[in-house]
C-alpha cells in the first residue's frame, strides 16, 4: 500500500466529509426537508453551479473510462469527445431563464415536478421515475466500478474490498449532506480536476520526451493512431459526428444536468456558468483523452484500458503528486455518484412516495425514507457492480442514450410549445425508452450513427405527431410569464 499516495487522497476525502457535516446544519435547519436535501433551497450562484455541472457530468466514464478508451483507439477518440465542449453551453441556453421560472412556478424540486405539471398526468411521472431509475442504475454501476478501480490500483487490494470502501464512503456523505452537500463540493471538486488533469498532461508529456517523439511513436506503432478514424479505423465520421448528439445537444435531456439548470438564484449566475463551464469542460475532456492517447508510449501493453489513469499517475508522479492528481478522478466519481443517488432517490421519494403513497406524510418521516431509500439503492448498485466490465464507458454512454432518448422532447417541447400535451409526452417517452433499448440490444449503430441518434428522432415524430392528432382532446393550459 503506497501511503505517499494515498495520504493526499484521505485528506481530500476528509474536507469532502467536513463539508457534507457543514451541509447538514442546513438539513436541520430548513423550513422543507425535501427542497433542501434535493435541491439546495435554489441558491447556487455561477462558480458553484458551472462546477457542479462540470463535476457531475465529468464522471468515471470521463477519467477512468474515457482515457482507457483513447488509450485503444489514438486521437480519433480525442476529436469525437470534443462534442462534449458545448454540454454546459447547450443545457443552460436552450433551457435557460425560462425553465428556472417555470420551475419556480410549478415549485418544482425535480425534473418530474416539471413534467407533472407541465403535462397534468400520472403517467408521464411514473414513466419517468421508471426511466430514471432503470438507466441510472447503469450509470451508478459504471461509477461505482470506476471508484473501486481506482481504490483497488492505489491500495492493492482486491476489488470487492476497494469496492465497499468506496461506496460506504459516497453513501455515509450524501446521506449527511444532501443536495446542498453535492453542490459544494463540486465546487471544490471541479478545481481539483482542472488542476489535476493540467499536472498529468505536462507530466505525461515529459515522460513521453515531447509531444513530436509521442507522436512519432504512436505512428510507428500504427498510423491509425494519429489519424480520426481510430487504431481499427472503425471511427466513420458520421458515428463520431452522431456523438454531437449523444454528449453534445442530447445532455438537454439528462436529468441529473437539467435539475442543475433549475437551482441556480439569478440570471447572473447562469450567464457566469455558461462562460466557466464551458472553458472548464473543454479543458478536461481535451486534456484527459489526450493523455489516454499519450500513455500508450509511456506505458505501453496496459490490457485493462480502465486502470490507464491510476497506472499512469502513479508512473510519471511523485508520490504526493500522483495523490493529488488521482484526487480528480476519484471528485469526478463521487460527484457523479453523489447527484444520481440524490436523483434516483427523490425520483422515488418525492416523485412516487409522495405523490401516490403518502401524500401527507410528516417531515420526519420524509427524512427516514430519504435516508432508507438512498442507502438501499447504494447496496443495490454495490451487487450490480461487482461483476465489471473492462470498459465502464460503455455502461455509462448506454445510460446517457436512453435518458436523453426518453426525456429530451418531453421538457424541450414542454417549455417551447404550446400545443404539446399529455397525449404525445406519454407516447415521445415510451417509444423513446422502448426503441433505444431495441437498437441498442438487437441493431446497435444503425446506419453508422450512434444508437440514441434514431431513437430521439423516432420521439420526436412521435410527439409531434400525437400532440396534435390529441389536439381536440387535451389543449395545452400552460402559462408562462415573460
């Protein structure tokens, strides 16, 4: 066990426990438990929530699965996961000024809170609290697969050990602290990222002798490598353009980044957001597949693509160094965790519980539910995840496809046009949920796109198509204030 990396990474985790303990005075002290622990009070101004929207969606898949993936495939990886540089700049501009108002209209805690209202249907909450606990068990997995994985290299020890480590942490923390704990320590954790993927680039390319030798090794190796179509030259321009969708445009549509764009306070916050965020973002991403690319000369035959990053750290690093740096996976991990054990258990707790069980149920209870229901989903996903996959990404890409697939038209629609209803929410979703689980299992990558790209078109149509066949029957009484 290399104490000389692993202290820096306990103290990291240390300041994250005190904030959650900070956190929780405002669990206590609120006036409404559920509007505190799932959403903050609405109080999150521009640098927290930039941060937070980087942390959560800079996850496992982005410093775990993503490196290991540009790791195998060259710098073709690296171009098809720069659709991910406008995420931020997408969710808080196409939703905007307009779903934060909405949202405080409705006096939405959620995303289904939104939906509920906006549509007036039971159904649409239960296909959504349905959808959002079957895809983000996925995602969850994915995260807590990364987590162990980096436990299990910097520890040695065996990966079911380094797995309940890791969970027992996250749980203990987002049990405390709640939404407004998530938040704040995004802050931090976004920092920590930044900081740590900027020391592992230079430090990578030194060890690599400079990005020319870097280069020239990899083309000696295979010319595929440097070029855009990946080592197999399997990377066709189309499949890598449908990711504009899938990481891009299509993150509209992810409830756990959407819930963001309705916590912040101000119009100030969200325009300072979008300028942070996207810098942020485009800095990590780039930077993090490019030293999965850059690993392959430094540490070449690594079969497991999800142990790059911890390898490689602890490989070009001074100890302290590599503790720092590994800090940054291990925020973007328990940030993501953290916001979809908060989404998952409010999709139950307020969106089911509440609105079909016990409508009157006292704040005490609410809190003892909350607490029960998040730490059953933590030992759930724990027995999901002991069995992992190579490569987490594909776990986690699965879950962004059948979010977006079954959410996106639902609030883009439901904000934008009037004449959208009940009628063809209910439909967009189910043919959304059911027809990318179809592509995905039976015909993935149709026609040389990625699998979310048909499913979401088909949603579409489906939508238009209902809503106004159902005109007559159900006209839209949406009201917005402009």
């Amino acid at each position: 066990m290399n104490w000389a990396v692993i202290t820096p990474l306990l103290i990291f985790l240390m300041v994250i426990f005190v904030v959650g303990i900070w956190s929780n005075k405002y669990v206590i002290q609120s006036n409404s438990f559920i509007k505190e622990y799932f959403l903050g009070e609405r109080q999150l101004g521009g640098f927290i929530l930039a941060m937070t929207m980087v942390a959560t969606y800079g996850s496992a898949s982005s410093f775990i699965g993503g490196p290991g993936v540009a790791y195998t495939q060259g710098l073709g990886w690296v171009l098809l996961a720069m659709a991910q540089l406008a995420t931020g700049y997408f969710v808080l501009m196409v939703l905007g000024k307009k779903f934060a108002i909405v949202a405080r209209q409705y006096e939405a805690i959620t995303l289904i809170d939104f939906l509920k209202e906006r549509y007036k249907s039971n159904a649409v909450v239960l296909i959504s609290a349905a959808s959002i606990i079957i895809f983000l068990f996925s995602s969850m997995t994915a995260q807590w697969i990364g987590g162990a994985r980096l436990v299990e290299s910097l520890t040695g020890l065996p990966y079911v050990t380094a797995l309940l480590i890791f969970a027992a942490s996250v749980l203990v923390f987002v049990i405390v602290g709640g939404f407004r704990a998530v938040a704040v320590t995004d802050a931090v954790m976004g920092v920590v990222m930044f900081l740590g993927t900027l020391i592992l680039l230079i430090a990578t390319i030194k060890a690599g002798g400079g990005i020319p030798n870097i280069i020239s090794s990899l083309a000696a190796e295979n010319p595929n490598l440097i070029s855009p179509f990946g080592a197999a030259h399997d990377l066709t321009p189309k499949y890598v353009s449908s990711f504009w969708i899938l990481v891009g445009i299509g993150v509209v549509g992810l409830p756990q980044i959407t819930v963001r764009a309705m916590s912040y306070k101000n119009s100030r916050a969200m325009h300072s957001a979008i300028i942070i965020g996207t810098i942020v973002v485009g800095f990590i991403m780039l930077g993090m597949h490019l030293i999965g690319v850059f690993a392959r000369p430094v540490l070449p035959g690594i079969k497991i693509g999800d142990t790059v990053m911890p390898l490689l750290s602890m490989e070009v690093l001074p100890p302290y160094a590599a503790g720092f740096v590994l800090a940054a996976p291990m925020a973007a991990i328990m940030s993501t965790v953290n916001a979809l054990l908060i989404l998952v258990s409010s999709a139950i707790v307020k969106d089911v519980y509440i609105n079909f069980i016990k409508p009157k149920a006292s704040e005490s209870h609410l809190k003892k539910v909350s607490f029960s229901v998040t730490t059953i989903i933590g030992i759930l996903v724990i027995i999901f995840s002991l069995s992992p996959p190579d490569l987490i990404i594909w776990l986690n890409l699965f879950s962004f496809g059948g979010l977006e697939s079954v959410f996106i038209w639902p609030i883009i629609l439901g904000l934008y046009w009037s004449k959208g209803n009940k009628y063809g929410a209910i439909t967009s979703m189910l043919v959304g949920m059911i027809s990318y689980i179809l592509f995905d299992r039976f015909y993935p990558n149709a026609f040389g796109v990625h699998t979310v790209v048909l499913p979401i078109a088909i949603s579409f149509l489906a939508f238009v198509i209902v809503s106004y066949a159902s005109h007559q029957k159900a006209v839209s009484t949406i009201s917005y204030k402009h």
